[in-house]
C-alpha cells in the first residue's frame, strides 16, 4: 500500500530542546523531549489542519469527542491534556488529513509516544523520538469540510445523524489502513467514498489547493 502525497503548503516546527536534551545523545538518531512538548505539538499541528472549524460544526450537533470526560469543564475546555486524546482523531478529522495525504504520518508520529490509553495516559515525563512533522497549513480545507458538513446535517433532520457519521467515517478509514487484501482495501475504499458523498465544496476545495486523494496501489 502506498500513499500518493501532494506537494502542500507547510510551516516548519521548530523545536528549542532543553538544557537536558542537549547532554542527553541516544542511539539511532532519537534524542529526548518531554510529554508536555508532545502534546503542545500536536495542538499546533491541528491547528494547522484547521480542526477548530469542524468543531464548531460537530460540538453544536451533539458531537464532541469529549462528552462524559470527568476533565472537561463547562465553559472551560479540558482541565488535563494527555498524549491518548491529543493523537486520537475523530471521523471527520481523519478524513480531512487521509484527503491531503497527511493521515499516515500522523499515526506514525503517535507510534513513537508509549503509554497513550482512553482518556488518560501513562506516557513517561521524558520520552526519547526520532523525529517532527511539519505543520501542514490546511485550514481552508477544513473550513470547506465544515461548511459542508452543517449543511449536510441540516437537511438530514435526524437527531444524533452527526454521531453516526462520524462513527461510519472512522469505521471505513480505520479499515482502509489496516486491510492488506486488495478485495478488503477496494470494499472499504467504496463504503467511504459512499459514506462521505454530497460534500461539493470539499472536494472543490481539494482541487483548488492541490490535495488529491490517497490511492491504494495494488
């Protein structure tokens, strides 16, 4: 399987490490960082992707990632940031990073963080990596995502149809990268592109901005 990845628009993180981190060598081209510089990473990188915007689309419609958490507040937003909910993504963000081709490095980059759990982690306070991403600067294809997906849940009238389709969404794009069988990869690929029609200035926005679809090659 392989990912066909368009050029994209990117800002460079630039990563400060600490007095620690400049004594610390480790093997293999990993060096230390903290728990606290992860998390604060990967904020900036959804930040990057846009994520606010399909938020203020989902959250209103009864879709937060976060409802039942004991560590949200009302009015004041999560009160314990760990590694678990900062990698995890939702239906919809999947979908917009699979889009620009940005979804497999990302679970990538989660892969070297150990200890990430349901709403809590056990990721050590000093942790060894390999290596950053890039900050994509995809926020319009977010914004586009999201205008469709109000008007989309809109017309369908249906309480909880929001919940629904962003379970249906990272149902099929979980699948999509795990299936190895080329018979599973093009069922799950179909059930997708089903699941995520009527989405217009999305896929307007894709076109305009150079993203393209990840393909599967067989």
């Amino acid at each position: 399987m392989s990912d066909t990845v368009s050029r994209r628009k990117t800002k460079h993180l630039r990563v400060i490490p600490s007095k620690k981190e400049q004594v610390v060598q480790l093997k293999d081209g990993q060096y230390m960082t903290t728990k606290d510089e992860v998390i604060q990473f990967g904020l900036k990188y959804l930040e990057g992707v846009g994520s606010q915007s399909v938020c203020q689309v989902c959250i209103p419609h009864g879709g937060s990632c976060c409802i039942g958490c004991l560590n949200l507040n009302r009015e004041e937003g999560c009160q314990q940031r760990n590694t678990s909910c900062t990698a995890g993504l939702c239906g919809f963000l999947k979908l917009i990073l699979h889009e620009a081709g940005l979804l497999r490095e990302w679970d990538r980059f989660w892969d070297q963080i150990p200890g990430k759990g349901f709403r809590k982690d056990f990721t050590p306070s000093d942790i060894p990596i390999k290596k950053w991403l890039e900050i994509p600067d995809i926020q319009r294809l977010s914004e586009a995502f999201a205008k469709d997906l109000s008007e989309y849940v809109k017309k369908q009238k249906q309480p909880g149809y929001i919940i629904r389709l962003n379970n249906e969404l990272d149902f099929y794009l979980t699948r999509l990268f795990q299936y190895k069988e080329p018979e599973m990869l093009r069922k799950a690929e179909k059930k997708l592109k089903k699941t995520n029609e009527g989405f217009s200035p999305f896929s307007f926005s894709k076109r305009k901005n150079g993203q393209h679809t990840v393909t599967i090659s067989m």
